[in-house]
C-alpha cells in the first residue's frame, strides 16, 4: 500500500522482504518488510509516509479483557462431569 502510494506521486521503489512473512516463527517477527526508495527520494518519499500516517486513525489499545469462550467453559464442564460419572459406574462395578 505505501509502495502503490510512492509510485502515485511519482516516486518509484520496490517491496524487500515481502515473501518472509510466511516465516514468522521461525524469523524476527518485526522488521521483516521494507520499502526502499532511491536515496535521492527518501526526503521527499518520508514526507508523504509522515503525512499517510498522521491521517490514520489511532489504534485502540484498550482491548476488553478476553474471557474463556462459553464453549471451552461448557467442554471443560462436561469433561469433568463425565470423568466424575465414569469413577463412579467403575467404582460401583468392581
């Protein structure tokens, strides 16, 4: 997306690193992306990423707090109710 906004100013550059991202866990996960433009438009190409990014909407940190999801809770439930169940038919057999 930043490489397609350079080239629409005219500033021409290429994706390095595009390819690695199937190799997240195995590879730094950070850093492994880069546009490069000629250094003879890197001030001018900065400019237009620094204003691309003061119009972006800011990221809502505050995530609510994640909770078991209702189907895990039931699982664990019923596991633990059948484990109780199947002692009890065992214990009761012998």
């Amino acid at each position: 997306m930043i490489l397609s906004l350079l080239e629409q100013q005219r500033i021409p550059g290429r994706i390095e690193g595009e390819y690695l991202q199937g190799g997240v866990g195995e590879l730094q996960a950070m850093g492994l992306v880069r546009v490069l433009v000629s250094e003879a438009d890197y001030a001018d190409a900065r400019k237009i990423i620094n204003e691309w990014e003061s119009i972006q909407p800011a990221s809502d940190s505050s995530k609510p707090e994640t909770r078991p999801s209702r189907g895990l809770m039931i699982f664990v439930i019923g596991a633990v109710a059948g484990a109780w169940i199947m002692y009890w038919i065992l214990k009761w057999r012998h």
